[in-house]
C-alpha cells in the first residue's frame, strides 16, 4: 500500500498532487530546488527536502538525488507530474529497481511511445488510423525522396526521438525536400542525439484532439472522452476544452474505441494521452502518445466528475478500475486558460518577477489550479504557466460567458500575462462558433491589434 508519496515536480501540478494525497490519507515529500524556497508545494507538504541548485539540471531533472531523497524518506512511490522526468523510461525503470512505485506507466511503455515511430507502427499494427507515409524511419534521402513523391507533397519531417511539435519541417517539392530533409537530420541530431526522422503526409490545418486514458494493471482499458487542444502557438496549447465542439457522437465513440486499441497495442498502464490529428472532413490519425498526466488534466476532470491523479494513484496501488466504459458520461462543458507569466504584445517573451497583487476568481463552475500569491516571485528558470483557469458548465455557451467573466475577476498586478489575451479569444467569434483549428492562433494574432494586450 501507498502511504507516502514523493511529488518529482514544482509549481501547481506538485500542489495538485499534495492535495490528491492529502484526500487519499497519503503523507507526501515535496522536493525543492534552491529557487522554489519560497515555493507552496515545500509549504504544503508534510516533509520537503532540497535537491540542488535552481537550474532544472540541478535539480528537478537529477534523478539520483530524487531517489536518494525518496530512500531517506522511505516513500512508496514517486508521482512525476509533467515534465521533467515524467516520460524518461530509465528514470521509471529506476524507481522499479529502487522497489519504489513510479505513478505512471512501465518503463516499456514509456519507450515504445517515447520513440514516435515505433508508436505509430505500434498502434498501427493494431488498426489505429495513422498518417499515411514512411514504414519507420528512412534510411537514405535517396528512399525518403522516393517516399515524399510516392505519398504527395507536402509533407512533413518528424524526429523519430521527437515529439510535441520538435524537429519537425514540411517540404512542398523535391528541392526544398532536400533542403528541410538534411535540416531536419541536424536538428533532430543535436536535439536528440538521434537523427532518425519518418515521413508522413502533411495534413493542412487539422484539428488536434486527445483522448483521455485511465487503464489498470489487471488489463482494464477506458477512455474519458477528449480534450480539443487546437488553440496553440508554437506548439504551446493556450487554450483546451471538453467535449470539442467538432466531435459528434459517431465520431467520439469511433475514436475513443480505437484510443483504447492504442493504449492496449504497448500494455499500458495508469493515466495518459492519445494524441489524433483530425482533418476538416473528420479524418483522424493517431499522431503520439503523452505517457504521463497533462497539464489539461482538470478539464477532463470537470466533464466526468473524475478525480485523475486519484486514479493514478489507486492504479499504481494495484487496485481495480472501479467503472466500465458504460459508466463515463460526459454531462458539462469546460474550458481551460493557462495563464502564463507572459508578454502576447512582444511575441510572448517571459515576464517573470514579482506578483505584487494576485486575486483568482471564483463562484459557481470556477476552478483555479495555480500555486502563485501576492508576493510571490516567478524565478526564471522554469516554464511560465504561473496558473490554470477551468470554468465549467451545463452548455459550452454557459462555459465560455463564465470564462469571460471570471477572466475579467482575475487580478495579476507586477508582471505580464496572458489574461488580456485570453478574453480577447472568449469574445472572438470564430472561437466561440468553434472553428478554432491549428491555424486559428497566428491568423488571431495576425488580425487583432496587440495593443489589446
Ligand atoms: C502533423 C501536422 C500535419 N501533418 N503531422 C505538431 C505537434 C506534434 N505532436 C505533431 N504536430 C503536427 N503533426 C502531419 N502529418 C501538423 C502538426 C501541427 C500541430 C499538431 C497539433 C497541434 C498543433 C499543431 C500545430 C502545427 C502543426
């Protein structure tokens, strides 16, 4: 039994973790850097220890001090969040061996779907729809040129060690296939220490839409329905919300069916994320798999009236899935707004500092997931999400007004942030007719004035 739980992580998610285990009756360790002293996760927890300097290399990425703390505290198990470790199978594999539990999928599973193109032929090989193109990775340009014609240009150069929009490059024709395919090698080559790239078809401004996965180690595989996550810039999701407006119910039993299929295909276990491209005629490909929690989480969340991190814990306990496919509804509508310690009028350049006055909205279909206050100072060194907006209700038109309003009751004085942005996306009407694809950010940005901001 779990009775103590490391969190490998900082800022809301590790505040997310400490409040699930908080319910659940498990005792908690946060571990800190020297930047995050000040940090809520070390002040709620019931025990912290400092793992190093700020630097995420010195600290949240050293998997040797994290277990060496895990062993001085004698926990159980170690919950990654996302990020840092929390998709690195040695990591995983470390814990295995350490007997503690890591909150998350076997390390097999972590490098089946760490590496995208044994994912896609994994899943493929188990009839999940996937985007036509190369049969693994490409060996010579002479083959991917070959490939790239065969297929139709353009096309799209993926990083087999890539993932979440890295080492990408498109081509439109043989001369800038050469081009992109020898950039795309380098890249990857210095990214990844792993030059390997694949081909596939390039789907003009798709929808991106993921299914929530919850499966037990008794075999029992679920979905929770999707999170529609178009609204991104640069590979950042701005903005996720359940159910997408584009999915009827054919189409969400067709792809929950065979997001299952996928989890099923590499044996995994505990919580995660099918990732599908979905083209304007209702096309859908497997892209990748998230094998960890996502920040997006508490939409999902907000839908079914299902606790996530709860779950995770009760899978790596050994414990059962206590529902069936059957059981999940999905009854409200909800919408997530990250707010970011950033800048959108100078192309969103961080803004950390010091927050001299901070107020979260509230009242009925409000969740805030944040871990900032008044007076708290946003360290450089990390990601820029200062907090998590989710706003729920019966209807999508009652989820968007309530976002509106509690954006509007959200108060962050001393820095920049995504706030103002946000609102000017709540009342935008493509957004609001939910026709948001992935191409909906720059054409926003290219047509509203940035001194909105
Ligand atoms: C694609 C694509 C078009 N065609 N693959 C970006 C993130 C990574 N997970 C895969 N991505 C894409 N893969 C094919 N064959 C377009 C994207 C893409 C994208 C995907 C999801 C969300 C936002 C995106 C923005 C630009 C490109």
């Amino acid at each position: 039994m779990i009775q103590k739980v490391l969190i490998a992580n900082r800022g809301e998610i590790a505040l997310r973790v400490i409040r699930a285990c908080r319910e659940l009756g498990i005792k908690t360790l946060a571990v800190y850097s020297e930047a995050d002293v000040q940090s809520l996760h070390v002040q709620l927890a019931d025990e912290a220890i400092c793992i190093g300097g700020p630097r995420s290399s010195d600290s949240y990425l050293r998997a040797d001090r994290i277990i060496s703390a895990a062993e001085i505290a004698d926990v159980d198990a170690i919950h990654p969040g996302y990020g840092f470790l929390s998709e690195n199978a040695k990591f995983a594999e470390q814990c295995e061996s350490c007997n503690i539990k890591f909150i998350g999928p076997k390390s097999k599973s972590i490098r089946i779907m760490g590496d995208k193109s044994v994912a896609k032929d994994t899943v493929r090989k188990a009839g999940v729809p996937t985007v036509p193109g190369s049969d693994g990775p490409v060996e010579s340009e002479t083959e991917a040129v070959k490939i790239a014609r065969k297929i139709g240009y353009p096309v799209i150069i993926k990083a087999v060690a890539g993932g979440g929009g890295r080492g990408m490059r498109i081509a439109h024709n043989d001369v800038s296939f050469a081009k992109e395919y020898h950039v795309a090698r380098n890249e990857a080559e210095k990214a990844f220490g792993n030059g390997a790239v694949y081909i596939e078809k390039y789907i003009q401004s798709p929808r991106h839409i993921e299914f929530q996965i919850l499966a037990d180690t008794h075999g029992k595989v679920i979905h929770l329905g999707e999170r529609d996550c178009s609204v991104q810039r640069r590979h950042q999701k701005l903005i996720e919300e359940a159910p997408s407006p584009f999915l009827n119910a054919d189409l969400r039993k067709k792809m929950g069916k065979a997001a299952v299929r996928a989890a099923e295909s590499a044996e995994y276990q505990n919580a995660g994320t099918i990732e599908f491209l979905v083209d304007a005629k209702g096309n859908y490909y497997f892209i990748e798999m998230n094998t960890r929690i996502q920040v997006e989480h508490p939409v999902t969340e907000e839908v079914t009236g299902i606790d996530l991190i709860k779950q995770q814990i009760r899978i790596a306990n050994g414990e059962k899935l206590e529902f069936d496919q059957s059981d999940i509804t999905w009854t409200k509508h909800a919408i997530e707004c990250r707010i970011n310690a950033e800048d959108p009028s100078r192309n969103f350049t961080p803004s950390p500092g010091t927050i001299s006055l901070y107020y979260a909205p509230g009242g009925h279909g409000v969740r805030v997931d944040s871990h900032v206050y008044s007076g708290y100072t946003i360290p450089p060194y990390y990601d820029s999400m200062i907090g998590k907006l989710i706003c729920f209700g019966s209807t999508r038109k009652m989820a968007l007004q309530r976002s509106y309003r509690a954006l509007s009751e959200y108060l962050v004085r001393g820095i920049k942030t995504t706030i103002p942005l946000h609102k000017a996306i709540m009342s935008d009407p493509t957004f609001i007719e939910g026709k948001a694809t992935t191409a909906y950010m720059e054409d926003f940005m290219a047509r509203t004035p940035t001194d909105l901001f």
